[in-house]
C-alpha cells in the first residue's frame, strides 16, 4: 500500500503547539486520528479534480475553466499539507497509509457535457457544499488560532471548489433537453445515496468528547449530521431545482438507487 509522508512539507508550516489547550490522553489520541484522516482525505482529493480536467477539455468548455480545475488539485495538496502541519503540531508524524485509490468515473455511456456534469454535480454541487457547511460550523468552535487560521483557508478554497460547480452547471443546464435532465436526475439518486453513506461514515452520531477537544476541530456528531441533512434539503436540493433537474424527487428516492 502507498505511504503519504508529508513530514518535511509539514514543518515548512511552522505552529506553536506549545500554546496550545492541554488535551486528555483520549481527546488527543481522537484528535490525532481526526487530523490524520483530513490529511489523507484532501491529498487524495486531488485526483478527483485531476479526472474533471480531461472532462472539460472534453466537453469543450472554456480555459478559463480548465485552469480553475488545475488550481483546485493544487488546493487539495495544500490542503493536505496544512492538515500535516496540525498533525505534526499534536505531536505525530504525519505519515499515513493511503486507501486503495479507484480511478474517477468516466461514465462513458452518455456525451462528454453530461459526463462532465455527473461528475460536477457529485464533487461540487454536493460534496464541495456539504464541505463547507461543516468546516465553518467546526471553525466557530475552534479555540486554538493557528488552527481556525489554517481552517479559514481551507474553507476560503472549499467555497470556491463549490462555487466552480454551480456556476458551471448555470452556465450549461440552458442547453440541456428534457431526456438529459431526467438522466442527470437518475444519476443524482446515486449520488445522493453515496454522499450520505459517506458522511455518516465520517461524522460520528455522539456528542464531541470534550469541550477542549472541540476547541481542536473535533465536531459534535450529532449536530454535525443534522448539519449535513439541513444543507442538502435546504441549499443543494432547491439549487438543483433551480437549474431544471429533479433533485427533490432523487434525494426522496435515493435509497432506491443503492437497491438496484
């Protein structure tokens, strides 16, 4: 298995953990494994932003386009860093083992411009949101400044990843047909079903252990989740919506999506 050891870039973000709240044996063991697990996350983050570029060129979309998708990945990476840097911060080497990798679909069974809306509507348009509804919701409890600074500049980027998504799909669903908005509709079912497998994996369904460890980045669970279901029903469905798919009826029918 591949090794992500970011121990060197880590130390060229300089932190002073020695200010920092004293952390119980548990909470820190929790926070190590939390930062550890956003490190791992946003490097491997990259290549899903990596697999949009051939989708726009593709699709024949603007340079402009392209390049912001180019600047995303290197977001990613940075990302990574920063998160190494807390690591290193809470005394552990950032150094980590990293999950098997599948490639980003293609979904070479429709044309480029809906392939590239699939893939736009599952990384931005819901993951990129949902993202930056949990990051500034965990910023605010942050008790640590150099750690709600690194925080504020990975949600500064995350807006943007997000954004990227929905002003491209403002600027292509005027040329969508009917019969492409009801696949695009099917697909958002999958999409749905695996955003939320996804981030009930990740957010844990009990409260923060301590308010000192909240104070590190380690959410309340429970609000977290409720968090993530009040942003999809109340921003990314009616957005969708907006742009002519039937996102209401696919997130109603997801479930049915992952029985098929």
């Amino acid at each position: 298995m591949a090794l992500l050891d970011l121990r060197q870039e880590a130390a060229e973000t300089p932190l002073h953990p020695e200010t920092w709240p004293t952390l119980s044996d548990a909470d820190l063991r929790l926070a190590r494994a939390t930062w550890r697990g956003r490190m791992v996350n946003e490097h491997v983050s990259a290549r899903i932003f990596a697999g949009l570029v051939p989708q726009l060129m593709a699709a024949g979309v603007s340079a402009a386009r392209q390049t912001a998708a180019a600047t995303m990945i290197a977001d990613e990476l940075r990302h990574a860093r920063l998160c190494a840097a807390v690591l290193l911060g809470l005394g552990e080497a950032p150094v980590a083992e990293l999950p098997p990798l599948p490639p980003v679909p293609t979904h070479d069974d429709c044309d480029p411009v809906e392939a590239l809306l699939r893939n736009t509507l599952s990384i931005s348009c819901l993951s990129e949101t949902v993202a930056v509804a949990l990051i500034q919701a965990e910023r605010q409890e942050i008790a640590v400044p150099e750690i709600s600074a690194i925080l504020q500049r990975i949600l500064a980027d995350e807006i943007q990843h997000a954004r990227f998504g929905w002003t491209l799909l403002e600027e292509l669903a005027p040329g969508l047909d009917s019969a492409t908005r009801a696949r695009l509709g099917t697909y958002l079912q999958l999409a749905f079903a695996h955003l939320e497998a996804h981030e009930l994996a990740h957010l844990s369904a009990g409260p923060a252990p301590s308010e000192t460890a909240t104070g590190y980045g380690l959410c309340d669970g429970r609000e977290a989740r409720a968090l993530f279901y009040e942003t999809v029903t109340e921003v990314i469905v009616p957005g969708l919506e907006r742009q002519g798919l039937p996102a209401r009826a696919a997130w109603q029918n997801r479930s049915l999506a992952l029985a098929a």
